[in-house]
C-alpha cells in the first residue's frame, strides 16, 4: 500500500491490488491490468481495418460480457484503408549509412525498387513551409523539429504537425517523399509512426519518420553543409474500404430518461507495437471504474462504454458513433486515451450552472493530489464529434505525459511499459469522477462557446 | 566545469573541454569525442570482416596519422565470416503475435521460407542442460534468464551463457533452433545480438536472440501453461574466410629498450547499431588519453595503440596480435571496451614488487573519487591473449557499466548515447594512470598466478 493511495481507501470500498510500483501485477481482481494485459498478449498489434483489429472487437464482446456489461455489441462502419508494406531507408551519401524509418499513415509507396534522390534539410515545419514553390521538385524532404517532454504533452500539438502536415506541405512543392524526425522524445532506434494526411487536390507522396538517433545523424551532417542523398523504400499504400467498427456496452442507470455518461477509449492501435498504453490501459480504466461505481450501488444515470475502433487512423470510430448517435442527447462525455501513467489534474467543461457538480468532483480528487487545471478540458479525440455537436460536458483526467512520447506509435509500446500502482491510481480517480457524475440528478452541460 | 573535476584541474594540463552533462559536445579539442563522432558519422556500423570495417581501418590511419601518432600501421589477418541476412520472428500459436527477434552470431540459416515448430520453454540455461537426449527433436527450444543491470556489469558473464552456449546445447539434443531473452537490461523492442558458438561435433542451428518485451509475452505465455508455435526467419550464415585486421600506432618513448605500454579497444562493431559505446568510445579515450600524456613531454616508454580488429565475433584482433607480437615484451597492458559512462574503480594485476606504482597510481585516481578495488584486474578480451602468454601486467579502470547493457549490441549503440562529461572524465582518469605506467623506469609485470 503506497502512501500516496492511503487516504483513498478510507472513502471509498475498492476492488482493486494496489501494489508497489514494479512489483508483481495485481492478480485476478485487477479488472484494468487484466483487460490490458490480455488484449496486448491474445491480441497484440490491432491496426484500424485489419483482421486483427476485427479479432480485437470479438475479444472485447467476449470480455465485456463476461464482466456483466449489458448491450454489448458492435456497431459496424467502414474506413478508408491503409497497410503497411515494406519499408527501409539509407542514406547512400556523403556516408553509407542504414536508416531506421516507419512510414506514416496514408503514406503512398515509393516505386518498385525505391527511389534515390537528394536530400534537402529543413530545420523545421516552417523553414520548409517557406521553400519555394518547385524547389523541391526531384528532392526529399527531411523535417527536423525540437519536440521535447513535457507533463502535459503540450509539444505534441505544434510539433505533431512536421508529420501531419509536413508531407503535404512537401508534395505541394514538388518533393518526390518527406521524411521527418520522429515525433517522439525518446532515444531509441525505433521510428515513430502516425498519421499523415493529403488534402484534395495534392498528390500523396511517399512519407516516413527516422528514429532519433537516425535524426541526429542526418543533423550532424547537414550541420557541416554536406549534401546527403537518401535510398527510400516504402511500400506502405492505400487499400480502398476496410471494415471496422465501434464496440459499445452499458451499465444501465435507475433513470432511463437521464442522459448517459460517456467513457471512451480506442480498442485499435498501430501495427508497430501491441497498444499496451495506445490505448489498451485506457479500455481498461474506463472499464474498471464503471464496474467500481456499480459495485456501490446501480447508478442514476446509464454509464456507457465506447470502445472506438480506428481512432488512430483518422477517428473514424469517434465520427461514427457521432453520427450513429445524433439523436440521443448526452450530458457528460469522458475519455482515457494518452498512456496510463498517473492522473496528476483534472480539467472541466461544464457550464456555469454546473460549478457546484465541479466543486464536488475537485473535493473528491483532492485527497489524491490532483488538483484542477485553470484551463477547460479539451477531451479526447472519440468523445470530440460527439461533445461538440451536443454542447457536452467534458471531464479530463490528465494523465503524466513525461514518457508517453517515448513509447507513442512505436513498438515499445508493450505492457512492460505500464506502472501497476499507476494503472490503480488512475482507476480509482476514475471511479470517484464516475460515481459523481453518474448519480448527478441535476442538468449536466458543457461551458457556453 | 564540474565540481567533480576541478581537483584534477589544478595537478595536470588538460586540453579537454569539460561540458556539463547532455550540453552540446566539445568542440574541436575534444580528441576523444571527435573520433567516437566521426567514426560512427562516416562509417557507422563496421562488422568484423565486412567492406565497412575495412573503410574502418582506412579511417582510422588517416585519423591517428592526423593526430601525430607514429608507425601507423594495419596488420591483416583473416578471419572465419559471418553475414546477416533477412531476419524475422512471429508466434503462430495460441496468439499470433509478431516477435522482434535478431540472429546471434555464428547462427546458422533457416531452410528457404523458414522453420515452424513447437515452442519448448526453459526458464534458464540450467533448465536447458536438464532436458533430456534427444527431448527437443523437432522443437524450437526458447531459454529465458534473469539478467538485471548491475555498476560492474558482473551478470553479463554468467547469464551471457544463454546466448554463448545455449544453442549449441539445444542442437546436441536435437533442437531444430534455439531462440533466447536478449541479453540485456533494457526494455526496448530492439533485440541484443552477440555471439554464440558451436563446437566441433556439434552442428550449427539457427539462433536468435528477441527483444525483452517479447520476451515478456512468451514469458505470460509459458506461465499460464499454453502450448506455443513460433514462425522463424533466420537468413544469416558462415561466409568461409573473410579479411580483417588491427590498426597500430604508437608514440615513441625516450628509452625504446623499455617495454611498451600496450593501450586497446576495439574498431570493429556488431552491425545493428553504429558502435558508439562498444567500442569507437575506447578508442576514443585511449587515442587522447595517450596524446594528452605526450603533450606532457615525450614518455620513458613507447605507448603503443592497438585498435584491434574482430573483436565482436571471436577476438581475432587479439589473438592475431599476441602471435604478431609474442616475442616482443610487454610489461603492461589496459582495454577500454566498457562504454564510456565514468570510471569508478581501478583494479590492478600487478606484481608484489610493483606495489608502489599500484600505489602512486591509487593516489592520482583518489582526487577524481576513483577507489581501489580488492579483487585482481581482469583485463579485456583484445589484451588477454598477449597479457596471459607473457604474465604482463594489466590495470582496468572500470566503467559504470548500469546502463551498458541496456545498449550494447543493440542498434541503439548510438552517439547521443555518449555523456561527453563523463567520456571527458575516463580520458582524465587514462591520461593520469598512462602518464605513469608510460614514465616508469623500473620492471613492471603481472602479479603470480
């Protein structure tokens, strides 16, 4: 038992092993690691559209069920599809050198073969969104950036876009492929994947992100004013509708004609590691606090699961069960997606008249440390379509994002990665969030645009 | 300047540039780095027989000529090759998951399309040895081990038996393969090659070695008692003779019928990662550490260089050199091949009559918070074959090595892995320890065996 956990256990009847931090995981009863831990061993990588990820959603039927969810079931849509193929990059001179490189989602193949062409460095997204028009043309372009840890993951927004933009940004300037730093902040030699996107009208182009170490190689060289050219095969390409699709379950409330409480998380995740903390811990913190709350007693309102599929890929899933769902009106909408690391604040949209119902949650937190974020919650990708058409409340629970980037969209994100006693702590802020907001007699909304 | 550094600034003339950890590198002065940055920049991985090891030799006498050393030389020998091929790994059953997996040294091939068996779990080498004659007929035998990170690097000898002769015990009980838990400490996806062996009589298998977390999923696997398959793609084969060689080089000493101080690394490295800190790091500390000694004024003795070749794959570079070498005298001889996190201790094999120099030399190590360390040198690989055959003497200065196994043989052997403060602080600890072997008029020798 840690000191940190202590006074929560005086409050509130848990059912989970806390136990210390690299110990043993907690055996049986610990309904967030179980879930975690087997869909990452049964399952594994589970890429959105791909048979694995169709195994993904029986599996979760078959677990939800077995946990006493009610309703459990699958609801289909289709996407546009993407699978990774071979890929490999080098640089051929002014050193030969192999380069560790993933593509990037949406990526187009590069020719049979691959191609050879020059390299043209850009110290940023910027320095290459200022390049000439047709000054790329015949060239690679590679995009450095500075992305570095932080708690809240704040990085990831402006730097992300080196490789949600970059490769578009390079094809609109004639570049035959865009390479870029992965966006991640961690040391190893394993290259970050993620989405990129071609907007109407521009061509995709082969697109992929080196290592770390990779990008510091590529910067050394280009430091000294040396012209590097790069060999790049990618066979990574677009592969027309894949079918995938939503799994939903629910604890059902006392008040039917209450509006339910929304917890999302992805059950799809990318193919390069097994989606232990993108997003595995999340279905499993989601699913171990509803249960909680139940466990003290049927809730008011209906507490509702959404296991989206295909988040990664562009949230398809998130767009489905928006529209799916239109009609039904939704109060409150919550979601675990950014690792399972410790929550350490809490951010609220609710309206005014819901500033009661926030105090209420802070005081319940506040006994694990958590404070409140001064800024409103932002949510999560699944829950955003949903929560912005409806004017929904959102709660997040901010989880520590130190690492997250270390492991983000690469194959270490494995189970080994994830902390058992922060995997609980995060578990029972959920469940305190939970039991309150799912009791809530009164209007539950969010803030005023 | 660091704290810890200053002592050693006021007693010796440095011509290092001593940078707060993770800073940006020295610049220019700063032999040591210099040559560990551009070896891995323009040459990069540098397999024992490979043409990238022989682009090694030729970089590395340009290099040492550069840097004023004398009789720069390469001293050919051949060695028995082994190349890498395509390599892959995936369970079949219970779950299909991928595997991330690397071929140790010395494996043999796959048949075309590779091999599926049945998995047989052995939680150690012990366990392995039990089996009996015969038990693993057609079975791919899989050996976990219980290697955790420790300052001396003291549990690579005895779990390393996994990788060392693991497979050659599974095929002497008829194992069509043996595939191993990586030897390291890390938790990264990136497999640890090395080497293994297969004595006469026994014929070679493929062997592989996967990274921790897949080692952890079969680990889950074995656990609960399922039965597992494993897909295995292992392309690397024996090559029959390739060539190799040591690069030397010296620094003349005033009285040439003095016995020279020998100073080794290693400039061959295994080709997954780019040999930063196995061992272009040694050569590094060595090349500066004997510069800084002779920018003091020209020593009694000669300091010779021996950056061996085939380290990684059998210590031909070694060997090669004792029988070069075997009637000339060496009264002592140090290896850098550890990384280059801090040295920490100083162990001797000296003589009962060199006392006093042990001696001086533990009181010029004192101001750096170096201390002595009871038990008797060990030596390295590259000097062991001449230090055995002539009883010389051999002093180590032991790095930290806490997170040299999480790196070592691993692609992640990088350049950002190098701490240039720390790299700084072993050229200080070799120049003080060189500047007095190098300057000593008595005998100098081994202790007795």
């Amino acid at each position: 038992m840690t000191q940190l956990l202590r006074p929560a256990l005086t409050g509130i009847a848990l059912c989970l092993s806390l136990v210390p931090a690299h110990a043993a995981p907690p055996q049986g009863e610990g309904v967030a690691w179980d879930i975690v831990a087997d869909l990452t061993t049964e399952i594994g990588p589970r890429l959105a559209g791909s048979p694995r990820e169709a195994a993904a959603r029986d599996w979760a039927v078959a677990r939800l069920k077995a946990l006493g969810f009610q309703n459990v079931r699958v609801e289909p849509f289709t996407i546009a599809g993407w699978v990774r193929g071979a890929e490999s990059a080098a640089l051929t001179g002014p050193y030969p050198q192999p380069l560790h490189i993933t593509a990037l989602g949406n990526s187009a193949p590069t020719p049979a073969g691959g191609l050879t062409a020059p390299v043209v460095y850009f110290a940023s997204l910027d320095a290459l969104k200022a390049a000439p028009a047709g000054s790329l043309a015949g060239k690679i372009a590679y995009i450095d950036h500075a992305f570095v840890a932080s708690q809240d993951g704040s990085g990831y927004g402006p730097f992300g876009q080196a490789r949600r933009q970059g490769p578009a940004i390079g094809a609109s300037k004639g570049a035959l492929a865009v390479v870029i730093r992965s966006i991640g902040t961690d040391r190893n030699r394993d290259p970050h994947t993620g989405g990129t996107s071609f907007p109407d009208g521009i061509k995709a182009i082969p697109a992929g992100a080196v290592s770390a170490p990779d990008a510091d190689l590529i910067a050394r060289i280009a430091g000294k004013g040396q012209a590097m050219t790069m060999h790049l095969v990618l066979e990574g390409h677009a592969v027309g509708e894949l079918p995938s699709g939503n799994v939903l379950a629910e604890l059902p409330g006392r008040d039917p004609s209450l509006a339910p409480v929304l917890l999302a998380c992805h059950l799809d995740s990318w193919d390069l590691g097994t989606g232990a903390i993108d997003d595995g811990a999340g279905c499993g913190i989601i699913a171990a606090a509803a249960l909680n709350v139940a466990k003290q007693g049927q809730p008011l309102r209906t507490i509702r699961l959404l296991w989206a599929g295909s988040e990664e890929v562009g949230v398809f899933g998130g767009a489905a069960y928006a529209k799916a769902h239109a009609a039904e009106p939704h109060a409150l909408a919550m979601e675990s997606d950014f690792g399972a690391d410790r929550v350490w604040r809490v951010s609220f949209n609710l309206a005014e008249a819901n500033k009661p119902l926030a105090e209420r949650i802070a005081a319940a937190l506040a006994p694990l440390g958590i404070p409140v974020n001064a800024a409103k919650a932002g949510g999560g990708a699944d829950i955003g379509a949903i929560a912005k058409a409806q004017s929904a409340a959102v709660i997040d629970l901010d989880q520590d994002g130190t690492r997250y980037f270390d492991l983000h969209h690469t194959p270490d994100d494995t189970l080994d990665k994830i902390d058992p006693e922060q995997l609980a702590q995060n578990v029972e802020a959920w469940t305190r969030v939970v039991a309150i907001v799912a009791n809530e007699a009164g209007a539950i909304s969010g803030a005023a645009q």
